[in-house]
C-alpha cells in the first residue's frame, strides 16, 4: 500500500530528516531487489546487517530508508533517513498499520506441511470470485509477513497468508500482525524437533493460529490429524472440518489416484456430492484441496464452482511438479521436506507405475535429538513400500540409507546434490520415476539442474 513518509512517520513514531510529501511505493528489506521509491528497512538478520546496505539502497533511488537511532552516526548524509528503535518492530508495526486501514478478511494457513500448497489452492479458488493478495513463496515468518501485508492494495478484497513458525510464540506474534478471520490448520508433525521436546508441544504452538482468532471468526481444521481435531473443542467461532476418513462438513470420497496426473473424487458437501479433478498428486493434497474448498464455501462459492476452480489448480514450485527428462518421470518436491511429508510422496510415488522407483532424498533438518531415528524410519517405510533404489544425499541421509539397506533394498550415499545429479545421469534409463525431495537448506534442486544439463534435455511438465 502506497503511504506518504508523514504516515509512515507517524506510524512509527519515527523522526529524522525526510521530504514528508515522498510517497513509499513499495517496501524492502533487501537492497538487491529494492525498486525505486521503495522504503528501505534495514533490518539485521542472521548473517547480514541491513545498516551496512542503506547507502547502496538510497544510491539505488529507495524514497528513504528506516534505521535504528543508535546508527545514526554512521551516516554521513543524514537525509531520507527515518529513525526508530527498533527496525524489525518498525516493519510489523506497519504491516500492522496497513492491514488495519486495509480492513478485509485476511485468511492464514499454517500446518507442519502442505501450507504452501494450501495457501495457493485457497487463493486460486478465492481469485475465482475475488481480487486476492496471497504470500509469495514461503514468505511467512518475521520478516515475510509484514511485507507481504505493506503489499494490500484497497482494491484487493482477501488477503491468503502462510504462517509458519519454527518457535513457540511466533505464530501468535504473526497473527497479531496479520489479524486473520480465518484460520486454516493443515496437520501436525515431528518437525523443528530441534526447538521442542514433543508433537505435542508442536502441536500446541500451532493452535495459536486458532486462538488468535476473534469470536466471530472460522477455524478450518483436518479432522484426520489426531492433534488438529481437537483443536475446536474450546474455540467459541465457526468450526469447519475437512478430512478423508474421519467424520467432517467437507469429505473426499471414493478416491482414485491417476498417476502422475493427479487424482479423481467426490467432493461430499452437506449432502451436496460432486465429482473431482485435482492436478495434484496424493492423498495429502486431495487433503490440502478440501481445506481450500472449505475457505471457499465459507465466502461464498458453490461445490460445483470449487471443484471447477479445482480442476485448474497447478503445483507450486518444487512442490510436486512432475516433470519429464525424456523417459523418465521426475516428481519435484525439493523444496522442502519432513518425515510425515516425505514418506506421503513415497507412498505417492509407490503407487505410480513405473520400471523402476527411484527415491533421491535429502537429509532432513531441524529434527533435533531424533533426527537419526527419524531418518531410519524414513528409510525402512521405503524398504516396505519397495522402493527399487533409494539415494541418500548429505548428512542425516546416511542413517536412512543403512536402515533402507538392512531391510532390503538398494541405498546408496551421496555427499552433495551436485553428485546426486551425476549420479542419476548416469544410473537412471526409460521407465523410470525419480522423486526428488529434501530439506531446504539441501538444496536438491541442483542435483535437477546438473541432471539436466548432463542430459542436456529442456524438461517438459506442468508447472
């Protein structure tokens, strides 16, 4: 939302020397992609320190940028700065601002998997009827909500937000931010093990979404998690369960997986029964489908306008993309990964004919003290769902590769993903399906890219 500098100010409660008629077009953290007449928050991060970039930001023709007062002294030049305390608080306090004089239904997501592709089957739905703003990538955290919130416009109508969270605290911090009316919770699982002591504990942090919300909002909840479930039971607002096999308002039944295709059933809605396509592939996103058609209906659609928005609902980047390497099927789910999720796409991909099952998988992160266990499992699901070769790469991967080779099957290890491209260059023939998947910090999506340049083939797929 575009702000003159004295709202901005104001706002703040910032001082400094600044033209109070400069219109803030946009906003930025990062001095790389800052566009002119963006505003400036120099921001510190884990590795970098936004105070050392506001030269470059200002050269780059920002309208002005935000600094902490005990930084001041650093500039020479001391024109188009805005002094505050504290310049993190500075951008939320904004974001705040800004959805306050917004003022729309604001929806967040949040789940220890599928929230991204939630988030973006929400929206799509959503654009079928409204102008949406939805968060870019997985911009839900400190830093990535509030500028996804400065970016409302007073033509958009409803805002589709991530919440993601790797503490307890943050996603209530979040939704004081953000103030969403609706809260959809996705599913709970043993990730950030490393910040907790349980699931339980987990599944505590994420019920902040629900408890943020007002009297008069709606939790959407999966009636299938065993946590999720229950997280109605003390909200005073609407409840709204989705699920695949528990009792709920919005069910999927007689499910039929088509293979790289995606997956065909019937959308069951108060009686109301309408067949289904979904371009996704899984069980776990006909799931993530349902919690979209929940939020839908409850802002308006019909069941036969959802499944018809559904029917052109394409995976988000590196999650899910199927993809072909000439003969050979490759499902791109590098973006990120967890047990409960990685072993949902093993099924998937299990499921899927093929000669042969390759599952390329990355080490895992954040699982704390379990981590090696974790993996051990990971790597004897694997073993039963007879997976042909299982590639292990960095890491915690190596404890998944011995456990997937003591219970039958063949696992190899690999250091980096650069060599995981090399060796399904080399190892790979026609017939076969790969899944690649792994933690974000991994990085798999080079061992695609030095696969394909050693194929020297341009993939084909649905994005």
């Amino acid at each position: 939302m575009k702000l003159p500098l004295s709202r901005v100010a104001e706002f703040l409660s910032a001082t400094g020397e600044f033209d109070h008629r400069a219109i803030a077009e946009g906003y930025s953290i990062d001095s790389r992609t800052l566009r002119p007449g963006d505003l400036f928050f120099a921001v510190k991060g884990e590795r970098l320190d936004g105070h050392d970039f506001v030269e470059q930001a200002l050269a780059k023709g920002a309208a002005a940028a935000v600094v902490r007062k005990d930084q001041l002294a650093r500039y020479s030049v001391k024109t188009r700065l805005l002094a505050v305390e504290d310049t993190l608080v500075a951008l939320q306090t904004l974001a705040t601002a800004v959805r306050r004089l917004w003022g729309k239904l604001v929806v967040g997501v949040t789940g220890s998997a599928g929230k991204t592709t939630t988030k973006e089957a929400i929206a799509h739905l959503l654009a079928t009827r409204y102008r949406v703003l939805k968060s870019e990538g997985n911009f839900n955290n400190h830093f990535g909500l509030p500028l996804m919130l400065l970016k409302l416009q007073p033509e958009q109508e409803v805002a589709v937000i991530e919440i993601g969270m790797s503490h307890a605290g943050e996603i209530a911090a979040l939704a004081k931010i953000a103030q969403p009316e609706i809260g959809v919770v996705i599913c709970v699982a043993p990730v950030h093990l490393e910040f907790f002591n349980s699931v339980s504990e987990i599944a505590r942090a994420k019920y902040e979404l629900i408890a943020s919300l007002p009297a008069g909002g709606t939790a959407v909840l999966n009636a299938d998690d065993e946590y999720v479930s229950q997280f109605g039971r003390d909200f005073k607002g609407k409840v709204v369960r989705f699920g695949l096999k528990a009792p709920a308002d919005i069910r999927a039944e007689h499910i039929q997986q088509c293979g790289a295709l995606g997956s065909e059933f019937d959308l069951v809605v108060d009686g109301c029964r309408e067949k289904a396509t979904l371009p996704l592939v899984g069980n776990h996103n006909v799931s993530n489908a349902l919690a979209a058609v929940a939020v839908a209906l409850e802002r308006g659609l019909t069941p036969s306008e959802a499944v018809e928005a559904l029917r052109t609902l394409a995976p988000a980047d590196r999650r899910g993309q199927v993809v072909q390497l000439g003969n050979i099927t490759v499902i791109n789910d590098c973006y990120n990964s967890n047990p409960k999720a990685l072993n949902a796409m093993v099924d998937v991909l299990a499921a899927i004919p093929a000669k042969r099952h390759i599952v390329v998988a990355g080490e895992m992160l954040e699982l704390g003290s379990s981590g090696e266990e974790l993996h051990r499992r990971a790597g004897r699901h694997m073993a039963e769902k007879k997976i042909d070769v299982l590639l292990g790469v960095r890491g915690l991967a190596q404890p998944m590769v011995e456990a997937a080779r003591q219970a039958g099957i063949r696992a190899e290890f690999v250091p980096t993903p650069e060599t995981a491209g090399e060796w399904l260059a080399q190892e790979t023939r026609a017939g076969d399906m790969v899944l690649l998947k792994a933690s974000r910090g991994v990085k798999l999506e080079r061992a695609l890219e030095t696969w394909q340049s050693r194929q020297a083939i341009v993939p084909s797929g649905r994005n």
